[in-house]
C-alpha cells in the first residue's frame, strides 16, 4: 500500500527534501521515522475537503487570509508555505461567484507556478479541481491553468508528452506516454539556465508528482479509466514499495504506520470490489465451464452415436460394394458362360452340319458315277438324317 | 489375372478356364480340341487342325514333315524333321503358342482375360527331365507353368468337381478308384485311392499301343484288305495322293456311327488307281467293326487286368470307374466295362473330351496342391529307414524350393565308401510298417575316412524338390570332402483337395528329421541325439557339436571325455599345414619332438 509520507515530506521537513529512493521505483520505499509520522493527523472528512498540508502553523495562516477568488485560491497554493487550506463551502461559493481569470494575473501566477518545482503544488491543485466539478466554468480554469504549469515544467518538455497535453491529434497512446514521462532521468531535466537542477531526493519527488499530475490530467481529458489509472500506480509506484514489504509483521508495520487511512481504505475497497468482480467472473467461468463439459459430453455421446451411424453405414456401403462387385462379377460369369453355351451351340451345329454336307457330297459324286452308286447315296442320306434328326433332339432338348 | 487348365495332351491340346460355378472350354470353331500336330512347309509352320488333316497314318512321331505329340520328343537333343534338325522345345512351344493364340482369338477369347499361368496336365509317366524341357516349352510361348498334375488325377478331380465334391469324398473314402483315359493316342491307367482330403495314385500304366488312331488305321487296313479281297484286286494296286487320309476320316467317323447305328457305308472316290471302279466302297457292320477292334480292345482290356493284379486288386474292389478319352464311348469298350465292373460302378462323363482340361482348370482355381504319395526314404541298416521326405509334403510350385539337410555318421567306414540308399515304400499309407517291402530309388557313394572310428566322420545329406518336381539328392563327407549328387525323376504325387479348415500345419513342413531338431531347440536347450536321453547330458553330445555349442566345455580344468575331445579334435584342420586330420599326408605331429598322434586306427583308439 502507497504511503501517504511517501508521496509528501512529512512535518519539519522541508519541501524539497525527499528520502532516498530505490533504483527501479519513482517513490521513496524506506519507512518513515516514527516522531514524525505522529505529528501528522488525517482528516475525518478528507473526502469531503482538499487538506492543503504546510506547517505546523498552517492553521493560524488560513484563518487569516480565505481566498476569495479563483486567482487567491491559485496564489494560495502556491505562495503559502504553511497552510493547510481547507475550503468551506461559503469558500467555495465566493470562488465560484468569481471564477474569471485575467491573462495578466494568469501569467502572473505561472511565473508563481514556476517556483513548484516538484509539482507537489500543481499536483494540489489538480487535485482541487474536482471539488469545482459541478462548476465547469471554474474547474475549466483550474484545468487549463494546470495544464500550461505542466506544459512549462521540463518534465513535459519532450514532443510525445507535449503532443498529449496539446491535445493533438497525432499524440500517442497512454501508456507511451506514461512511460515516456516516466522513463526520463529527473536529476538531468532541461531546466532553464538560472534554476539549478534537482537533487536526487527532489527529483525523485518531482518524478512521482509529475506521474500523479499527469494521470489526473489524463483522467481529466482523456477520459481514462480509474482502473487503469490504478493499474499504472501499481506498476509504477505502489507495486515497487510493496516489494520490500514480504513478512507479515513488514506489512502490519506498513499498514499502522500509514497517516492515509484514508487512501488505504478506497484501496483495500477497490480491491475488495475487484476481487469481488474476480470471484464472480470465476464462479461465472466455473458455470460456464460446467455448461462446456456438460455440453461436451452431450456432443460426445451424440459423436460417439454417429460414429456408430458412420460405422453401419460404412458396413452396409461395404456389403453393398460386395454386392455389386459379386453381382457384376457373377453378371459377366453368366455372360461369358451364355456366350460359351451360344459358341458350343453353334459349333455342334456347324459341325453337324460340315459333316453332313460333306456326306451328302459324297453321296452325290457316289450317284454321279456310271453306273451311280444309289446305295452310297441312300446310306449317306439316312446317315444325314439320322446326325440331323440326333441334332434336332439335342438342340430341343437343350432348349 | 487368370491361371488356366491347360491338358497338352498326346493328339489334342485344349485350355480350360473356370468362370463363377462352371468352366469354359477353348474349343476350335467345331468344338473340337486342337489336335497336337505340327507341319513344317518350308518356312511356314502349319498347327492344329490343318496339320493333322494332312495325316495319311496314324502313329505318333514324326510322318514326313508332321509331327505328331511332340511331347513324346521332349528330353531330346533334337528331332530331325525332313532332314531339318528341331528342338523339341521349340516344337512343343509352337503348339502351345497355336493353342494359346486360338483361345485368345476366339469369340471366347474376352472372356479368358489376362493369363498369368497355367496347371498343366501330364502324363503319369512323364520324367522329371520331360517336365523340366515342357516347362521352358511354355516359357518360350510365353507361359508360365504353376504347377503339373498328373492327367488322370486331373480328370478324376474335375469329376468330382463337377458332381458334388463333399458328398463324392464321402462316398469314395479310401475306396478304389480307377481312371483311365482312352483317347486318340493313348491308353493311360492310374489306380488311385481317397485318403481323406487328397487322391493318392497305387499304380500307373500306359501304352501307345492301343491309341484310337490305331483303331481307326486298324479298321482302314482291314478294309482295304477286304475290298482288295472282294474285288480281286491285287495288294500292290496303287491309290491316289492322300486317298488314304481321306479313307483314315471315313473310317474314324464309321467307327463313331456305328456307335448309334448298325451299319455305315465306307466311301472315298477316286481312291484305287488304274482300275476301271476307283471308288473304295464298302458296308462296314458294328458286327465286323468289333471282330475288328476286339484284339485291341483285348488288349487295353490286358493292361487293365495287369495293373489291378500288380496293384493285388480285383475288379470287385474297384468302387468307381472313371472312363475318359474318347474311345469310351465306343459301345464295345464300354459293353466289357460294364461286364468288369458293373454299369453302376462304370462313370463315362458327358464331356470326356474335355475333363482333364476341366480339372486342370478347377485344380487352378481351388489352388489345389500336390502332395508327396509316399515316403521318400534313406535306408539305415536292415528294416530301418530314415523318412527324407514324408508323405504328404506339399510339393513345391513355380518358383519354389522344398530342401532339408540331414546330419549323418558313417557307421563303418572301413571300405572308405559312404552308402547311401533312397528308396520309398510299395504302400502308399502314412504308417509303414519296417518290414514293408520297399522301391530302390537311387544310390550315392561318397569317400570316407578309412582310419577314422565309426560314427566318426560327419555325412551330410541335401534333399531338394524344385517346382519341376525333381527330387536332388547331394551327399558330401565332411572329412574326406568328397560328394556325390543324384536326381530322383519318378517320384509319386498325390492331389490334395483344398479345404482350409483341414489344412494340417504339421504337414505343411513334414521334412524328416530335422523339423524335429529346429521345433525343439527353439525352446532354448540343446537337444542333439534326445532320442539317446530324456535329459539333457553333454556327454551324449558329439564333441565337434558341442564345441560350436559351447567351447568352454572344453577347457581341460572342466576334465571333458577324451572320446569328446577327439570327436572335437577330428573336425580340425591341422594347424600347421592346414590339412584335414587323419590325412595320411599330414606328419606334422610327428615333428613335434615327443608327441604322438591324438587319433589312429580305431584299435589304437579303442586301446586308448
């Protein structure tokens, strides 16, 4: 869980002064030290009101001054050190009765913003806005002021994130851009000539408001949602501190110790609806899986049935072929014995027939002799008739 | 593809073919078979029908330049042929190449489709060397031979394909059965007995003697004779060129006739030259027809009776009487059937002609295969018998080899000759009895090692059966390296009948005694000589066998018999001169200061 300490320096510190942060993450994962986490309270109503953390003191200073306009709120957050501003709803209600903002003074309190070099303040402010969300005009002037303080921090100098901020229609996606902000190497941004670079602690701070400025900026703009606005604190803020906290009693310490209740609560309720929104989609998939098998199961018994189907089928094809190949084979068996019946027929006939004639020829060149020899002649006919007569009776009887 | 039946016989070929439930004969446009006749006219070669109408005489052989049976020429060098010297292969081959191309060019000829062989139909008596000339005949015209048949088991199974064949097997079940195909060339007889599934032949016998074309010149010649006698004319008168031919026809078909009829009137004109009447003219009774024939009738009838008496049968034993050719329709023949074996026992089938081709063509189809009649045995000693091939055994087909070796000892080798006689027995029963009398088949001799001990020196002997149904017997001595080989040509066949359920496996490979040695040494333990032993005992085992079993045997710590050591020490060659032991030539030992020989003469061995 992020801890609230980490993301502003606690009391008696100063502003710029971070602690010293891991390689890989943007935040800072030491724990802070006991005697000044006790000097910081939470809020009851934290959800109700913005807490604007400054000094010890900062209580006596917002009675002093209350900020009348939306140019006092700006310069308020900005200019005072030690305040803990806290906007009533008359408050609210004189900000909105005045929500213009002149160029001049506009100018005036970027050059003002410019002094936020961690962005701690415009982070504040960003945060601010959504209080004004059912007053577009003001929540309008907040965003836009924020948006050109962001525009001239050279944190968004490079053209990716320039590109996004400008709402251009070329700029990347989201999480090119968070990356590409991310990525960047806070201790050696192009600051102008007069301003010394950060240190390393600041920076870190500067890389972590930058992160969160940017995300609400999105939110604001491109509509992101919070999951993925909370998918991107994991991965790039809160998942690099939880890394050292492994063992039971880390994690309790982690937990007792966080001044955020707070954000530990909207956390812990987001997660408990995501899981919530897990177990559901679990059960739901557990449902649907059961329905699957079952559904699986019905389709494999209705396969396996017309497996089976397939199968007598495929028998009865293959009887049937042998059919047809047993009555085609026994079709040209019946054929060829019918043409040999038909071949024997006629030649018993033909021979018959040669051999008869060939007596009958006999007979005759036996009748042509002088003087003719009828005998030869009336014994080759009766032998004609008798062979024709033999033949007639077989050809019947075949018949 | 079709394996056809094909019956090369003496005067007609013909090939038959089973199609569906029946067979198709491949007749010639008369329905006649193609007889086999060949005629060499210059170049041209005239087969079949046309040749055979040349024919003046009858008589197998050469007449001029027809040929007739060229399959009596097979076996042959050559046959000279009007001064002109032909293979008999190339003769045989020109008749089948005639029958084939008739067959195919047929209006039948769709129906025989592509032929891939044939069964083809011998005579019994036909020698391994005639089958192995009759098979490259085929091959020359273009086929393949898969398997002979002996012509009357062909007609007998055809009979009984064509009847019914469960019930004929039931009914003539080790009954008698006599088969005999009279036909236009010859008289062939096989006396033959079921055994369960297969047709076993007793006895065979054949003669040219008594052919139906002899009939016919027979009754030519006593006409002439009688029309010579009844008109005065003298027996020197000349006739007309190919009157006699002419008159041969009319003498065949009034012999055919007379069948049905009782008198035909012989008539050729322009057959006498010179005389005022040259028609031959005479009245041919069946009375005189039979006076005629009756002494060749007597004389087919006197084989059969010689057959049956050498067999030790009556014609009252004979359960059936299978008539083939087509001299069994002759009523005379037919008339002394029936009075020998009474017209039940008597079957003349309709289709006489073409039953053997009919069988040879349901042999093909059944695949129906042969089977060794009897044992084909090797003689031991005095009514005991070594089975080389066993009754039964599958005979090979196209393409195959049968073969065994048997492992021998040479019992006595003091003559320095190892005998070897094969023989078979008289009975064609599965158990022969020792003091059965036996047929002597063949001898081989091989040289032995005089000096060496009996049952000493190894003998091994090759039996081979090639798809031509030659049995080759190969010994060798495997000391002395001495071998000999002989071929067995006449070796008996039986039919068996295809019937899957029956098929006995141990039939299948009933090749002697080694069978024995291979089924049991499959189980993992060496059982040389188990007929010695009913346990295993390496001391019963001959050393050389159990040196290549095991050599550590042999290690002197395991103390193994000397007599194993020598029989060991016998089968290897000298080391230093490389000869064979026991070579008088070797006197290597003798070099060896203080050696003496291992092995000597049997006393010296015996005294050791």
């Amino acid at each position: 869980m992020l801890k609230r300490d980490s993301l502003t320096p606690p009391e008696g510190r100063k502003p710029d002064e971070v602690r010293e942060t891991g390689k890989d993450s943007l935040v800072n994962t030491q724990e802070p030290q006991h005697g000044q986490k006790e000097k910081e309270k939470e809020s009851p109503d934290a959800d109700k009101e913005v807490r604007l953390r400054a000094s010890k003191d900062g209580s006596k200073g917002s009675k002093q001054g209350k900020p009348q306009s939306l140019a006092d709120l700006i310069r308020a957050i900005y200019t005072r050190k030690r305040l803990s501003l806290n906007l009533s709803q008359s408050d609210k209600r004189l900000i909105r009765s005045r929500p213009k903002l002149e160029p001049e003074e506009c100018d005036r309190l970027l050059q003002l913003a410019i002094s936020d070099k961690t962005l701690e303040r415009t982070r504040d402010l960003m945060l601010l806005i959504m209080e004004f969300s059912d007053t577009p005009s003001v929540a309008k002037q907040l965003h836009e002021f924020s948006r050109n303080v962001l525009r001239r921090h050279p944190a968004f100098s490079s053209r990716s994130l320039a590109e996004i901020l400008g709402n251009h229609p070329d700029g990347g996606n989201e999480d090119y851009a968070v990356r590409a902000l991310t990525s960047q190497n806070f201790t050696s941004l192009p600051w102008p000539e007069e301003t010394a670079a950060l240190k390393k602690k600041k920076s870190q701070q500067c890389q972590v408001n930058a992160l969160y400025c940017f995300l609400l900026w999105l939110k604001e703009n491109k509509g992101v949602s919070l999951e993925w606005i909370l998918s991107q604190l994991q991965s790039r803020v809160w998942g690099p501190l939880a890394r050292h906290h492994r063992t039971d009693s880390a994690i309790l310490k982690a937990l007792m110790n966080t001044l955020d209740t707070t954000g530990v609560a909207v956390m812990f309720s987001v997660l408990e609806k995501k899981v919530a929104d897990c177990n559901q989609q679990m059960e739901d998939a557990r449902i649907a899986q059961e329905q699957a098998a079952n559904r699986a199961k019905d389709l494999e018994v209705h396969l396996n049935r017309l497996m089976k189907q397939l199968d007598t089928a495929k028998d009865q094809l293959e009887v049937l072929s042998e059919n047809i190949v047993n009555t085609k084979r026994s079709h040209e068996n019946e054929m060829a014995h019918m043409r040999n019946d038909h071949e024997t027929l006629k030649g018993r006939v033909l021979r018959c027939l040669r051999e008869e004639l060939l007596l009958l020829d006999e007979g005759l060149q036996a009748l042509r002799r002088d003087p003719p020899k009828v005998h030869v002649m009336l014994d080759h006919a009766e032998r004609v008739i008798d062979g024709l007569k033999r033949e007639v009776n077989r050809i019947k009887g075949d018949n | 593809m079709t394996v056809v039946g094909f019956d090369f016989g003496t005067t007609n070929s013909l090939i038959s073919v089973v199609r569906g439930k029946g067979t198709i004969n491949y007749l010639d446009d008369e329905q006649r078979p193609i007889p086999s006749v060949v005629c060499y006219e210059g170049k041209q070669t005239i087969v079949g029908r046309e040749a055979r109408e040349r024919l003046s005489h009858s008589g197998l052989g050469v007449q001029g330049n027809i040929v007739r049976s060229p399959k009596l020429f097979l076996g042959r060098d050559g046959v000279f042929i009007e001064g002109v010297e032909r293979s008999p292969v190339d003769i045989v081959a020109d008749v089948v190449r005639h029958v084939l191309h008739e067959a195919r060019a047929s209006r039948r000829g769709q129906d025989l489709g592509q032929i891939s062989g044939a069964v083809v139909t011998i005579p019994v008596d036909m020698e391994g060397y005639k089958r192995r000339a009759l098979r490259d005949a085929f091959r020359l015209a273009g086929l393949n031979i898969k398997q002979f048949v002996h012509e009357p088991l062909s007609a007998l199974y055809g009979y009984f394909r064509t009847a019914d064949l469960q019930a004929m097997l039931r009914r003539y079940d080790r009954k008698l059965i006599l088969v005999f195909d009279w036909g236009g060339g010859t008289l062939d007889l096989t006396l033959c007995r079921t055994l369960g599934r297969r047709i076993v032949q007793i006895m065979n016998d054949g003669t040219e003697e008594v052919g139906g074309d002899v009939f016919d010149e027979s009754i030519m010649n006593s006409l002439i004779k009688k029309v010579c006698t009844l008109r005065g004319i003298e027996s020197t008168v000349t006739m007309y060129s190919r009157a006699k031919a002419r008159l041969l026809n009319r003498c065949e078909r009034a012999k055919m006739d007379l069948s049905a009829r009782a008198r035909s009137q012989v008539y050729v004109g322009s057959f006498f030259k010179g005389i005022d009447d040259e028609d031959f003219d005479y009245s041919l009774n069946q009375e005189e027809l039979e006076k005629i024939v009756a002494p060749l009738i007597d004389k087919g009838f006197k084989r059969i009776e010689s057959v049956l008496k050498n067999a030790g049968f009556d014609p009252e034993q004979v359960a059936l009487c299978l008539a083939t050719g087509g001299m069994s329709n002759m009523p005379a023949i037919r008339r002394r059937l029936h009075e020998w074996f009474g017209p039940e026992r008597v079957q003349v089938p309709e289709s006489t002609a073409t039953i053997i081709a009919e069988g040879a063509a349901w042999i093909a189809s059944d695949e129906a295969g042969l089977q060794m009649a009897k044992n084909i045995e090797l003689t031991l000693a005095r009514n005991s018998y070594l089975p080389l091939v066993k009754v039964g055994t599958e005979m090979p087909r196209e393409g195959e080899v049968q073969s065994a070796t048997f492992h021998l000892y040479c019992t006595d080798p003091r003559d320095g000759v190892a005998k070897f006689q094969i023989c078979e027995p008289r009975s064609t029963s599965e158990k022969v009895l020792p003091n059965e009398p036996r047929i002597h088949l063949s001898n081989l001799t091989v040289k032995v090692d005089r000096m060496a001990r009996p049952f000493h020196e190894r003998l091994e002997l090759d039996i081979r059966i090639d798809d031509d149904l030659i049995l080759e017997a190969h010994a060798r001595s495997l000391n002395a390296r001495d071998q000999d080989r002989q071929e067995i040509h006449n070796l008996e066949f039986g039919l068996a009948f295809p019937c899957k359920e029956d098929v006995d496996e141990h039939q299948k490979d009933s090749f002697g005694i080694d069978t024995l040695v291979k089924e049991q040494s499959s189980t993992g333990t060496l059982s040389i000589r188990a007929n010695l032993a009913d346990r295993e005992n390496l001391r019963l085992i001959p050393g050389e066998c159990l040196y290549e079993y095991d050599p550590r045997y042999f290690d002197t710590r395991h103390r193994p018999p000397d007599y194993q050591v020598h029989e060991m020490l016998y089968y290897q060659p000298c080391a230093k001169c490389g000869r064979a032991s026991n070579d008088p030539l070797c006197i290597c030992v003798s070099q060896i200061p203080g050696a003496r020989p291992v092995v000597g003469t049997p006393s010296e061995l015996e005294e050791m």
